[in-house]
C-alpha cells in the first residue's frame, strides 16, 4: 500500500513472545498483517518464587529474538517497538534481560506499566469492532490480567497479578489438578476481581472481549476445530456455558489428555486449566453471556503506536 510504514512490533509476556510486522496507513489506522509470530519462552519461569529470571528462560527469549531479527530484516521494517510485560516487570535482574534484547535487536525492550499495557491491548482488540458498544477488555496473560473499560477510548483500567502462570506455578501440584488446588486458584481470581472492580466499572459495558493464548485456546476447543485455526476463531462469540463445558474438561483431564488436544499448543498444556478458570471466573462475575475472542490485540496496539 502506498503511504504506508513498515514497522515491527515485539511483546514479551511470562508465557509466550510475539511478533507483528505489517505495514500501518497512517491516517486511516488500517493494519496489513505480513507475519505474526508466537514463541513459548517461559520468561517467568520461577519468577513468582524467585524473584528473578532463569538462566534458562532468558536463554530462550533470546534465542526468539534471534529468529525474530531475521524476520524483522527480511521484510525490511522500518520501525521496531519491543515492548516486555509482567515478568520483566517483577525481576531483580531485568538489566541482563535488557542488555540482550539490545545486542541481538537494536532496541531496548521497554518494560511497560500495567496500564500501558492495557492501552496497548484495548486499542488493538477494538479497532475492527463497532464504535457504538462499551467494551471491557479481558487480557489474560501469564503473569497478569488486564481489565480495561471503554468505548472507543479507554475510560479505566487496571492490571493484577493473576496469570495462568503465575496461578499454575503457586497452587496446582497434581495431575488434574486437586479440588483443594482448583479452589485455591479461584480464590486468587475472586480476590483479584475485588480489586479490578475498585477502579474499573467491569460489570457495566456491553460486551466483553477476550484475548491471548488461554481465551483462544478455550474458544479452538468450544468450536471443536481439529487444529488451530486463528481466522475461524478472531471474533467468535462463546457462550459462558461453553466456556463452563471446556473448563470442566480441562480440569479432569491429565497432562497427557490435554496435550492430545489438537488446539492446544504444546507450552500451554500444563497452564491452560488456570488460564480457563480465568476466563470463566471474570465471566460469572461480570453476568457475561458470552465472549467476544480477538486475535488482534496489544501486538496490533503496539504496531499502531509505532506507526
């Protein structure tokens, strides 16, 4: 497209690292995707625990990172924005984590706030969607939940530390997961709740939208799709019934049976159960009917932002 930029966007989350390279039209907005791509690198590994990244976890974000420069010049963007989220936030010793980002991409990942991201995330998630609705923004990731209200503008927002990572590494020892286990994370989740809907109005908007891996994971398994397939799922509406019925599986079934789901990406087996139960808490607490699952989301949020 002619007057368009060619730019690049990094996210670096507890669970997985993405990237989006697509060409921006600077006034219209409108986004042409060219590649997105997602790695689970496990930065938080250990993190909650801890208080510092792993060795081994920083090993492999930096290996995605060397494949991502590939990309990144091959396609010729003229822009990257890199930007790390909850684990990044929360170690001791981010700096090494920085300096190698720096050496291998050019740019310094810019460790964001809570409510930064949750700007990133909303404007990606509601471009495409109608103006005229009041959307809360459910971004369920592996260290942290944001929680954003709006309409085409963000009116509140809030970040907390529930992510399906974070929920699995604290509580669940079993395979399935205990009740005593399943109960501990919801507690977690109820309590997170309380905290969001201090700042964020989350049971007054029209629809509610949901986004990353534990969402669209949750929606490929509703639709019963034999493998991942990003467009069937961008803007599917799952009922909180359906939602319930996926849960329910995920939580009596074994490491091995969820990871002979087809839609279940390998790194996401033994984390998704919390991520579910996420879902399904904010939904019964909200009196969400159903949700509204977004591929698009703080990556595209990013990309407009470099644009």
């Amino acid at each position: 497209m002619t007057g368009t930029t060619r730019v690049a966007a990094v996210d670096c989350g507890t669970n997985s690292i993405r990237l989006l390279v697509a060409d921006v039209h600077p006034e219209t907005g409108e986004l042409t995707e060219l590649d997105r791509r997602m790695t689970i690198v496990r930065l938080g590994q250990d993190v909650d625990r801890t208080g510092r990244l792993a060795p081994e976890a920083l090993e492999r974000t930096f290996a995605a990172c060397r494949e991502y420069a590939a990309v990144i010049e091959e396609l010729g963007a003229h822009k990257l924005r890199f930007v790390a989220t909850s684990a990044s936030r929360d170690a001791e010793n981010r700096d090494e984590f920085v300096a190698g980002v720096a050496g291998i991409l050019g740019v310094e990942p810019e460790v964001i706030s809570g409510d930064q991201e949750a700007e990133f995330s909303f404007t990606g998630a509601t471009a495409e969607l109608p103006g005229a609705d009041r959307y809360l923004v459910v971004d369920i990731g592996g260290g942290s939940t944001e929680f954003v209200v709006g309409d085409r503008h963000v009116e509140a927002a809030r970040s907390v530390d529930i992510g399906c990572v974070r929920l699995t590494e604290r509580h669940v020892r079993s395979d399935p997961p205990a009740p005593a286990e399943i109960e501990a994370v919801r507690a977690d989740v109820r309590a997170a709740l309380d905290l969001a809907a201090r700042t964020v109005p989350i049971t007054e908007a029209g629809t509610l939208v949901g986004l990353a891996g534990s969402v669209t994971t949750v929606a490929a398994i509703a639709l019963g799709l034999p493998e991942y397939d990003s467009t069937a799922i961008h803007h599917s509406r799952i009922s909180r019934e359906q939602v319930a019925e996926v849960t329910r599986r995920l939580l009596e079934a074994t490491h091995d049976e969820r990871a002979a789901i087809p839609v279940i990406h390998p790194g996401r087996v033994d984390v998704i159960v919390a991520g579910a139960l996420v879902l399904l808490e904010i939904m019964e607490r909200t009196g969400a009917r159903e949700v509204v699952v977004s591929e698009h989301d703080i990556l595209d949020g990013i990309a407009l932002s470099v644009a």
